[in-house]
C-alpha cells in the first residue's frame, strides 16, 4: 500500500544546519534539526518516543530538510524539465519537474512550483522510492527574517522517551 498524506504547520529554517517543521495537523508532531541533533516527535505513529539522531557533519543536512535537497546546487543535482505557468494562492508560478541527477536522493522526482515574483518555492510535491507522494504548501513566507535561537529547539514533552540513532 502506498501512503500519501497531507499535513499541516510551521516551517522554519536558518543556514544549512538548522530547521524546524512543527505540525498542527498531526498535532503536536515535530521535526527539529538544532545544529547538533535532528529530533523527530510523530506521537500519532510512535506515542511516547521521539527519535534523536546526531547532525552528520560536511554540509547542509539533509534527509528531513526537504528544502535543502531542492535547493542545494539544483543544476548539478537534476534533469529539470518545464511543466506549465500556473496560480497557486493567487500568485503566478512556474512549475517544473526535478528528477534526480545523482545517486542517493530520498526521492524518485519533485514538482516544484516556483514564485515568478519572488523565485521562491511555494508548492513541493515530492514523490518519494516508496511510491508515497509528500506534499508541502508553503505559505507566508518571509525571507532574512530574524529568528529567535529557541525555535530550533525541542523540548521533550513530559513521559516521552528519548530513542538515540
């Protein structure tokens, strides 16, 4: 069975080292990466645990930063061929399709629309080795923002045990 699902949240990130993605649908789900550690708390699969990896070190991280993947040397990474003009949330994008150039991407192809304002990304639609197809929305975005350090940090919740990867 192939899974797709939609969620719904905040999205944040600093540098190449630090995002967080914290979800109100599912609610309460977190993933943290606080440039030592990345923390994944998904109580709607796995109640009372969150997974804490260490941060590998040489470069943005990946795996759950899945601006990075996208936007980290896109030229070099994948064969991008253009879709259509379009509108999404009353904007003017272009949307193109990214498939993967080199090995060891988490994905099989991303469709990714592109603000044609701004060049920001609004929509991802990432379908991942699996079949499963990973939708992102993104909404009010704000650029060179200044952001305080505690949003890149996760909090254990009272009860949750900590899983070391």
């Amino acid at each position: 069975m192939i899974d797709s699902a939609e969620s719904r949240g905040t999205l944040v990130q600093a540098g190449d080292d630090k995002l967080a993605m914290r979800f109100t649908d599912p609610p309460g789900e977190a993933v943290v990466i606080d440039g030592q550690h990345v923390w994944v708390y998904t109580p709607s699969t796995t109640p009372g645990q969150v997974i804490r990896m260490a941060v590998p070190s040489g470069g943005p991280i990946y795996g759950y930063n899945m601006l990075a993947w996208l936007l980290d040397r896109p030229a070099e990474r994948y064969t991008a061929k253009y879709v259509r003009s379009d509108k999404l949330d009353g904007r003017a994008v272009d949307v193109v399709e990214l498939v993967p150039a080199v090995p060891d991407l988490p994905f099989d192809r991303a469709i990714v629309w592109l603000d044609k304002g701004d060049g920001l990304p609004r929509r991802l639609e990432i379908t991942e080795h699996s079949g499963a197809t990973r939708t992102l929305t993104l909404s009010k975005m704000r650029t060179n923002a200044s952001i305080p350090d505690r949003t890149f940090t996760f909090e254990v919740p009272s009860g949750v045990r900590v899983v070391d990867q």
